[in-house]
C-alpha cells in the first residue's frame, strides 16, 4: 500500500525554481536563468551522475562550497521563452506553467569527498515546467 504523507524528494524542484524566480525579481536577469538551468544540447557524458557533477562545476556551484542541488532543463531556449507565449499558462502576473513537459535533470548533493569534490545524484524526469 503507498504510504501517504510529505513526499520531501518532490519539493526541491520545486524549492530550486522558486529560488531561481526570486532571484529573478531581485535582479538575477533572463539570461542568467538560461544560462543557469538550461542544459542544451544535453551533455555527452558517460553518466547522468557525471553530467550533473560537470553541470554543477560548470555552474560554479561546487565551490567554495557545495550547494545542495539545482535543476537543468534539457530544451533549447526558445523553447523555454514560448513558455511565456503560447507554450504556457499564464499562473499570474509574469509566471507561466508549460503546456508541454520538458525533459529535466535534477542534481541533487549526496556527499563530499574528503579532497572537498562534491558527489551528486542525476534524477532524469520529464515534467511541465515553472517559469
């Protein structure tokens, strides 16, 4: 029987985008976004665990700490803009939800080695997006 109750591992997507649009309204700009969550083409790495560690390296998120994970969407950015057109609806004020499902990487910090290489887990979903 499927237990009921908090499901935590389902809120940091959704924590990491809500973090990611507050930064928006406090200055964080439109491209900054994409070039924070947008993983396009997706990575040629032998591993979606690698590919999250790259990503995360890449992002500058690794140093000088690790933060605890971020969310990557695998799309081209034009396809992400037409969220806010007519590949979404409108939530409020300047907030869409996808029509469309997107395919997404969550990474999400499982450990730090004893060098201070920060260790994560790839979550491969597809999922509507919230931008």
């Amino acid at each position: 029987m499927a237990s009921r109750g908090p499901h935590p591992a389902l809120l940091l997507p959704l924590v990491l985008l809500a973090t990611s649009l507050a930064q928006l309204r406090e200055g964080t700009s439109y491209s900054q976004f994409l070039n924070q969550h947008i993983e396009f083409p997706k990575s040629s790495a032998s591993s979606d665990q690698i590919s999250c560690e790259l990503m995360m390296q890449h992002q500058g998120l690794t140093r000088p700490f690790s933060i605890t994970g971020d969310t990557f969407i695998q799309a081209a950015t034009n396809q992400v803009q037409g969220v806010c057109s007519s590949g979404g609806k409108r939530v409020r004020n300047n907030v869409y939800n996808s029509i469309a499902r997107f395919h997404i990487t969550t990474c999400q910090l499982t450990s730090i080695s004893p060098l201070g290489h920060c260790i994560s887990k790839a979550r491969i979903r597809t999922r509507r997006i919230h931008v």
